[in-house]
C-alpha cells in the first residue's frame, strides 16, 4: 500500500511546502518586527515625562495588546511548524477527524489547517456549545452564592 506522501501529487507537495515556508517566513518577520519596534519603545520610554494615570493606563493597554498580537503570532508560527512536520510524514492535507484529503483551497488560506471545513465546522460548534454550558453554569452557581 503506497503512503500518503507517495500518493500526494509531488507538484501539490512542493506548492503546499512553499506555501507553509514563506507564510512562517512572513510571520517571523512580523514578530520579530514587533519585538524590535517594543524593545526601542521600551527603552525610549524611560526618558519621557511624567505621564498621568489615564496616560500610563493606555499605555499598559497597548503594551497587552502588542503582547497579545505576538503570542499569536508566535502560536502561529507553532502550528506552521507542525504542518510541515504533517507534510514530510505525509498526512498533511488531510483531517484529523475523518481522514478527508482538506480542500487545496483551504490549505491555500489557511495553510496550517489540520482539519476539513466540516470536521472544523462541527468542532467550533462544539466548543461554543461548551463555552454556553460552562457561562449557565456559572451563572447558577453565581446565583445560588447570591441567594445562599
């Protein structure tokens, strides 16, 4: 029985590697970017002036924004990596839950995807199922301290 490699046309393969390489180039050089541009602004800041309390609020806000942005990015970055761990041992481009070959279209938009539109589909569904569950319940338990 021929691997999932050996089956992989080798033109999609080669696509599919570019893809997930210049993306996790890009992405790199975005956080890298990022890190740079919060390190001069981080060391030019000790000279500015007193700044009032909003001011300082502000800036922490945006200090956790920028901090946010680049553990995405860096999240990211994890998951192009395991993609092409998937590419070289021939399952990536395919589900994780059904074993479906995932849309080239997809992988074109989302080259890091590891399962097909619907299997991610049923997924996310699930996840805001439990994300509601978990909020109700909260809010029972919120409302029985409250009468308790």
């Amino acid at each position: 029985m021929k691997s999932r490699l050996n089956c992989m046309n080798e033109e999609r393969y080669r696509e599919l590697r570019c893809i997930l390489q210049e993306r996790r180039e890009e992405i790199a050089g975005e956080v890298q970017n990022k890190i740079r541009t919060v390190r001069t602004e981080a060391t030019h800041s000790g000279g500015r002036r007193l700044t009032d309390v909003s001011e300082n609020s502000e800036l922490d806000i945006q200090d956790d924004i920028e901090f946010a942005l680049i553990q995405m990015k860096a999240e990211t970055l994890a998951r192009i990596a395991a993609a092409l761990v998937r590419l070289e041992e021939g399952s990536y481009g395919y589900c994780y839950e059904c074993g479906d070959e995932i849309a080239n279209e997809r992988l074109r938009v989302l080259p890091f995807a590891a399962r097909c539109r619907s299997c991610e589909e049923v997924r996310e569904t699930e996840r805001t199922r439990q994300r509601v569950l978990a909020a109700r319940s909260k809010a029972v338990s919120l409302c029985g301290a409250i009468s308790g």
